[in-house]
C-alpha cells in the first residue's frame, strides 16, 4: 500500500488564496494511475470532507473533474475540495476496507457515518485460573479463555452471566477476591455459586460445570437439557431429592433464558441481521446477532447520511464501518440489495479468512428474521422521530420561558460532587435536538492547589475556566480562519465554473443538514443559585463570552422539585415555572442528568482510591508474593497488623521483605 499527496499542475505560490473545485481535482489527473485505490477530499482548512474508494483512482476522480450530471451532494463536495489524497492498494477489496477505516477515522461530513459505535460485549470464561470464572468482557480479547458473542448489549450479559450463576453454580467474582476468600459469601448462601474458593466443592467437580456451561454457550442447549432431566430423574430414583432439585433448579434457568431470547431460528446458528428503515429524512439500521443458533439481543443505530442517499447506499457503507473492528459471522442478512454486496462479501472473506455470504432472503425463515428486524427499525425511528419532535417543542419552549433570541441548539449542564471537599470532580452534560449527546458529556478533575476543599464556588469556577478558555481559543483560531476564507471567497468565482454554480447548489449548501452540532452552548445551566451564578458570569465575561446565555437553577424551599428559582443575569428577581409546565420538567431532567452524571464520576473515583491496595506500594511486592500475603491473612488490613516473625513463615517472604513490610505500615521508613 502506497500513499502520496500529488500536487495539483496549477499550485499557486505559498501567499494566493487557495483554490478549490472541479480544477483543483483536474489538476490530479495527469499523474493518477489507473489502479484500486483511496482517495480523500480536503477543504481549504485541510479537514477531510469525504473519502472515496475506486477500482481505477484516473477514471473515478476524472468523474469529479466534468461541470454537469451531479448531484446537488456531490456538486458541493466538489465545490469544497481545495485537495486530495491518495492510497494505492492491490485489491478493490482492500480499498473497501481501507475506505470504512479512514470513514470511521476522520469522519468527513460528505460520508454516510456510523454514529454510537460502541464496543459489543462479551461473555468470558477466563481459563488463566484454576476455578475459571464467568463474567462480561469488553475490550481486546487477550485473556486466556471461550469468548462467547459479541452480544447486543451489557443488559443482555447481565441477563445471561445471572443464568450462567443460577444453572451452573459458577463463580463470577475477581481472583483477587477468590483468593482471599476463608468463607463462602452471600452467593454461595442464595444458590448462585458453588464456593470453589472455599473447598466446598472440589475443582475437579466445578470445572465439570464450567464445561457444561460452555456447552450450553455453544448451542448445545437441548442436550445439556436432556443430561440434566436424565441426572434428575436418577436422583429422585435413588430418593436422593435434594440433589434432584438442584437439577430441577438448572433445567428452570435454561428454560428461563431460551424464553427470554424471544426468537431462536432453526437452522440459523451464526449470523447478523441488517435491516434499514427511512422515514423523515432519516435511517434507522436494527441489528439482529445470532450465535449457537441463539437471539443474543439487537441495537438500532441512526447513522448521519445525506437526505438524498437511499436506503441500500446508506446500508451499504454503515456494513462496511460496522465491520471494521468487529468479528465477522459466516452469515449477513440484509433488507435491501446493496451496490457493493459481492464486492463487500469478498472483503469481509479476506478479513475473517473465511467464507462470508451476504444475502438478501426472499423466503423461509430467514426473510421472517430480516422481517422482523425491519419492523423493529420502522418502530424504533417512529420513535425516534417523535422524539425529535417533543424536543423541538420543549427547546422551543426554554426560548419563550427565557426570552432567548432564537431555540437554543446546545444545552450545556454544569454540576459538582464531593463529600466533604475529598474527590471532588465536576461534570458537563450536554443536550440538543436529538436529547442527550452523550458523547459530548465532560469530567474534570478538581485538581487546583487553590481550592480549598468543600469551597463550591471556586470548584464551579475551575471547571467554568476550563471548559471555557477552550472556546475561546478555538475562536481566536477561526477569526484567523475567516480572514483566510474572506481572501479565498474574493477568487473563488473565477475558479469555479458558473454551470456548476447554480442557485440549487447555494441553496443547498446551507440547509440544516449540513450544519454540524455546535462546539459552543446557546445556554448554560448552572445547577445553583445567584453565587455560582456570579461565578459563572464572572468567567464568561473574562474570555468575552457575553452572547453565551446563562441561568442558575436553584432548588426551592425545602429543596422541593417543582418551586425552582430560576436566576437569570439582567433580572433582580428569580422567575419560577408553573408546577405543571413541560419546560419546567424538561429542565429538572437536564439537572437531575447532570446530579446523576457528577454523582456517577464522583463514586467511580472514590471506588478507585478505595480500591487501591496498599500492598501494591510496597517496592518489590509483586503479583505473587501480595497473593500469598492475602491467602494467608485473608485481608491487607490483616497483612498490617501482622508482627514480623508471622510476616516471614508466609511462602517467599524473607527476612528482609518482611521487615520492609512491617516498616511500611508501622513507620513508614521504607
């Protein structure tokens, strides 16, 4: 694979404007080669608008290079590129794959975009331990050990790791734990684990459940089922009835999750289902996963594509995204006949080294699947769309309530948790259109040696600080931007030709399609009344932030939901909603969203500092010798109360070592 950057035959000198459009792409041809490849489009500010793949580089950008039969999409991408860049490959195939890495990379705004691209998770039977544990995995599969999915989501290995423990007894808790175990928990006690930890099954037993598990995993269901009736009913033949019911229990759990899975297709043991649905403008993709001939759940994904793009384009090129760092199954289901289904299939072979079929079933059970995944996704963007419509409403709503100039497009939620000043952090939430934008939500660290613990105000004003010198030095650099461009615009006419110039194209080129969401807030919530609200306006106004609005949400009397004060700069009286308001709950979800989220930031780092051992800072306690500490005292706490003669008998402790040991928790000297 080669990469070069060909410069146009018209370059200008370092101090002309740049020049964009179909002569800038003309300027490529004359040293393009006629062979598979990548090639990725730039603006005059070097971000990458679009990224195409060709099976000959010349003959497909040549097509960019002609002044008429585009369309309105392809005519204001043309319009934008200022330069491009190229790969050369071997195989069309490989410039499928290459094309969705670099989309998913640079995410350029002419593409069609995978949107919520999460990590699917796992369930894993660790096999790095003698008494193999159960648990959700996400991440590099690096540990030894049967990976079983990829499941549609967390909810779905919660559901099926709690069958896992409640059928087969196994264990789910850290080897850390395990180790330090002297007596079997609470799971031992309900019936959710066999306690190998403690002996009171022996491993040879347990790992006899472990492979029965893994056979249940692997789809062999119905004959764990029969193996578990057969032990049952001998069992009970011998009147050994407690025996029988535990396998009575387990023969429940099975029948319990198969219920739970709600389709289980004959005859289809792996495979993803795609199926598109468009409405409003809009595409909902539902994804089916079918594994050991078992539904391990589905997810709807709302990918960002053009409004002129149908649903086979759309399908077509989130496929190829999906795949990019997912395990490919040996068969892909899909609503609707895609341009570059063969294409696709032989890439996909090439990456899972493997057959791959793609198929658009017309009958049997299969089009009943993809059936049933295109109802889900009508369903889900029906939703979703309604959805979208509520939140115009109520964005409409804060407007009016407020008087703002105009709906606000980004909403901005700033909270803080602590408990007595110790991990204290702040967080950002952030809502538009669409509701939540998680992706967008923030954490910070308090970590200014001038805050004093516990002091709100100087916490909220960290945070506000952070957040917002940002800003304000992202739009020093696009002043410097929109000077370039003013120069740019002045000679951008005689680059252009006219007949690719037309009103449509203008008109087009401004719509709300193309407008990405916001970096900066329309509106700021401040979770607090007129002192953090002063804080805030006091950061704002240091950066020249004046048309960023700002409202302090304060809880009423008795900190009672629904009296809200709402403080607003320029008014010396608080204003409050009626109880029964919509804009008035809308705004106590964005608050408690971001109680919730600081809440969520603040456990998580406070479990972390808990969490940490203090074996681990001791210099040259390592993995082995901290295990043989706790499996001999049981606890750390233990560990620090032992005298030194106890710390020696235990396995790898030397005389030395142990006094390093008991310094560290006596004196600290070490």
């Amino acid at each position: 694979m080669t990469e070069d950057q060909i410069p146009a035959a018209h370059d200008a000198g370092p101090e002309a404007p740049a020049k964009t459009g179909a002569d800038v792409i003309a300027g490529y041809l004359k040293t393009l080669p006629q062979s598979p490849g990548v090639y990725r489009m730039l603006d005059t500010a070097g971000e990458v608008i679009y990224v195409g793949k060709a099976r000959q580089l010349k003959s497909r950008v040549s097509n960019y290079a002609r002044l008429n039969g585009h369309t309105n999409r392809i005519a204001r991408m043309i319009l934008a590129t200022a330069s491009m860049e190229f790969v050369t490959v071997s195989t069309e195939a490989e410039a499928l794959l290459l094309e969705a890495n670099l989309i998913k990379r640079f995410r350029p705004r002419f593409n069609v975009l995978m949107r919520d691209d999460k990590s699917f998770p796992y369930i894993l039977i660790a096999r790095d331990h003698p008494a193999p544990a159960v648990m959700k995995h996400r991440g590099a599969r690096n540990r030894k050990g049967e990976y079983f999915g990829p499941f549609a989501s967390a909810g779905a290995v919660d559901r099926t790791v709690n069958m896992l423990q409640r059928a087969f007894l196994l264990r789910s808790c850290s080897d850390s734990v395990y180790e330090s175990r002297t007596r079997p928990c609470l799971l031992y006690q309900i019936k959710r684990c066999s306690a190998p930890c403690t002996g009171e099954i022996q491993l040879e037993d347990y790992r006899e459940l472990v492979v029965e598990a893994e056979r249940f995993l692997k789809g062999e269901s119905q004959s764990v089922r029969a193996m578990y009736q057969r032990l049952m009913q001998e069992a009970a033949d011998a009147l050994e009835f407690e025996t029988a019911a535990k396998y009575r229990n387990r023969l429940w759990a099975l029948a319990h999750v198969t219920a739970d899975q709600a389709i289980n297709p004959d005859g289809v043991e792996e495979a993803d289902v795609f199926a598109a649905y468009q409405d409003g403008g809009q595409t909902c993709i539902q994804v089916f996963f079918f594994r050991t001939g078992q539904n391990w759940g589905n997810r709807a994904y709302y990918p960002k594509a053009d409004r002129s793009l149908d649903a086979p384009d759309v399908l077509d090129s989130f496929i190829a995204q999906f795949y990019d760092d997912k395990p490919v199954p040996r068969l892909i289901l899909i609503s609707h006949d895609i341009p570059n289904r063969a294409l696709l299939a032989e890439a996909l072979a090439s990456k899972a080294q493997r057959k791959v079929e793609i198929r658009v079933p017309a009958r049997g059970t299969k089009s009943s699947l993809v059936e049933h995944a295109l109802t889900n996704a009508r369903e889900a963007l029906g939703r979703k769309l309604a959805e979208s419509s509520t939140q115009a409403r109520l964005l409409e709503g804060v407007a009016e309530r407020f008087a703002l100039a105009a709906p606000p497009r980004r909403i901005e939620v700033f909270d803080n948790s602590h408990i007595a000043g110790t991990n204290a952090v702040g967080a950002m939430i952030v809502a538009g259109p669409e509701g939540f934008v998680k992706g967008q939500y923030r954490k910070f660290n308090i970590k200014s040696p001038d805050v004093t613990p516990g002091d709100d105000y100087a916490m909220m004003r960290e945070v506000l600080t952070r957040r917002f010198k940002r800003i304000a030095d992202a739009e020093v650099l696009e002043e410097i931007e929109t000077e370039v461009a003013e120069l740019v615009a002045d000679t951008v006419s005689e680059a252009i030709p006219a007949a690719l110039v037309d009103k449509a194209v203008v008109d087009e080129a401004t719509t709300d399609d193309d407008v990405a969401f916001p970096d900066r807030p329309d509106l700021v919530l401040i979770d607090g009344g007129l002192g953090q609200l002063s804080v805030a306006r006091e950061v704002l106004a240091g950066f020249g932030l004046h048309d960023i609005q700002l409202i302090g949400v304060a809880k009423g009397p008795d900190r009672d939901a629904g009296r809200e004060h709402f403080h607003i700069p320029g008014r010396e009286q608080p204003i409050m909603l009626e109880t029964r308001d919509p804009v008035l709950y809308f705004v106590q979800r964005l608050r408690d969203e971001a109680h919730r989220f600081a809440i969520g930031t603040h456990r998580a780092k406070r479990a972390k500092a808990l969490g940490v051992n203090p074996l681990d800072e001791i210099d040259g306690i390592g993995p082995t010798r901290k295990r043989a500490l706790l499996k001999h005292f049981g606890s750390a706490k233990a560990v620090s109360r032992a005298g030194i003669e106890d710390l020696k008998a235990v396995e790898g402790i030397s005389a030395d070592m142990a006094r390093r040991i008991y310094d560290f928790f006596h004196d600290r000297s070490v």
